[in-house]
C-alpha cells in the first residue's frame, strides 16, 4: 500500500531554537476559504506565532496568511487570531501546563494532511536559556563535523 505525504506549507525552524519541546499534538485551523487558497500557495509565516488558551478554545496569534492574490476586498486580515481545533481534554490539559512557569505553545509546522484538511502541529514548550542554546549549538557544530571527516574517509 502506498503512504501518502503530508504537503508542508510552512515550518518554524526558529521554535527549535528558542524552546525544548516536550509534548507535540495536531490541531486543525479554523480559515476562510481564501486562507486556503492562500495556504496552498505557500502564503504562510510562523515565526513569531504562538497559541494562547482563553474561554476554553485554543487560539492561533501572529500568523501571517498573506491575502490571495486573485481574491476580492472580503479577504481576512492577514494576522488575525484563528481558532485551534483541538478536543476538550487537549485543551484542559495545555491550559493546565501553560498556567505553571516558563511553559508556551508553539507551532511547529503547518502543512495539509492526507484529505487535503489544513492541519497544524503544535508543541508544549518551555524556554531556553541562553546557555542551553550555546549548548544545542556546540551539538550541531560537532555532528557536523563528524559528518564531514567521515564522509572524507569514506570517498
């Protein structure tokens, strides 16, 4: 049987950087029809967002969804807050977690999944400091030179 990609639209490489990720969950998006399009033509920023829990709904803040092109003057403001589309214990539970020190939520990565829905994989994070980030970045460096003296001695 043959798997199916998910389409990434948008991915935000920064959260990485900035956050240890803890937990990962899917949520869908609430859009208007031009977002889609808009999505579709990798119209999308997440590098500043972040989701927010009030009244019992998950809220998606500081996403740019550029307008579509070809649409008319009813397109959405581009950075208007979204609804996150999670289940009731989903949202308990990061409400929970985000009310305790140092604890955010992230997106990851927005992509369209195997029924062509909008999907968006966000993540419980705490912050790093910035010795942790020097530390992530020793890391990198160091796999990356592994990577080239064994590629060396292998040619």
């Amino acid at each position: 049987m043959k798997e199916k990609q998910n389409r990434d639209i948008a991915r935000n490489k920064r959260a990485f950087h900035d956050y240890e990720i803890l937990e990962t969950f899917e949520a869908g998006i609430e859009l208007t029809g031009t977002e889609v399009r808009s999505l579709r033509d990798n119209n999308c920023q997440l590098t500043d967002a972040f989701a927010l829990v009030r009244g019992g709904e998950a809220w998606l803040n500081n996403v740019h969804i550029s307008p579509f092109a070809h649409g008319n003057i009813n397109n959405p403001d581009p950075d208007r807050r979204r609804k996150l589309l999670l289940h009731k214990k989903q949202i308990r539970y990061l409400s929970e977690k985000t009310q305790e020190k140092g604890f955010a939520i992230v997106p990851l990565k927005m992509y369209f999944n195997d029924n062509g829905l909008v999907k968006v994989e966000i993540a419980l994070a705490r912050g790093k400091k910035l010795y942790d980030k020097r530390e992530s970045m020793k890391k990198r460096d160091a796999q990356r030179e592994i990577d080239r003296v064994m590629k060396e001695r292998y040619r």
